[in-house]
C-alpha cells in the first residue's frame, strides 16, 4: 500500500474545523479516511490505515496554528510500540519533497 494510493477505499468524513478525525485508532485495511471541513468543504486531515486496520499515518493540511508552529501539509506517524501511538509532527512533505 502507497500512502497516496490505497489499495482499497477512500472514506470521506465531514466536521467541525478545529475538530479532526479524532482517535479512531482502527479503519477499513489498506485505506484512508478524508476528513473535510463541514461549512467549506476543504480537506483537513488525512489518516492512512495499514493491512490490520491499524492508523500508521495523518496528514494535516489544515488546523489551529495560533502559535506559528506548524508548516502545512504536515504528517503524523503512528508507532504502535509508544504511548501515544501517534507521535509528534514531522514535515515529511516540505522536507522532502521541494
């Protein structure tokens, strides 16, 4: 599974902005889930799930930046050995990908 191909479905949710996916930690194997916001339709957040159903990546297009600290798109690895499995942010996107 590629994190931008998942070799089964795209689900698409809609919310509040300042709200996420949340920690549903379990989805659909092989998938990702689209999150967008409820009152201008943009993406939010995306999560990517590996072949248990277990969440291994988020993607941050968009939320609450009042301290300046986070460029966007920024990601999330999840690391299921931790707790919290999801870790710190990392900029996987702008780092790597100039």
């Amino acid at each position: 599974m590629g994190l931008d191909k998942p070799s089964i479905i795209v689900t698409k949710i809609y919310g509040k902005y300042g709200r996420s996916i949340g920690l549903a930690k379990g989805g659909v194997k092989n998938s990702r889930t689209d999150f967008y916001d409820e009152k201008t339709g943009d993406l939010l957040q995306q999560r990517w799930y590996d072949e248990n159903g277990q969440a291994i990546w988020d993607r941050d297009w968009s939320h609450n930046n009042s301290l300046g600290s986070h460029k966007f798109p920024h990601d999330h690895p999840w690391d299921w050995s931790k707790d919290p499995a999801r870790q710190d942010s990392v900029d996987y996107i702008n780092k790597h990908f100039k």
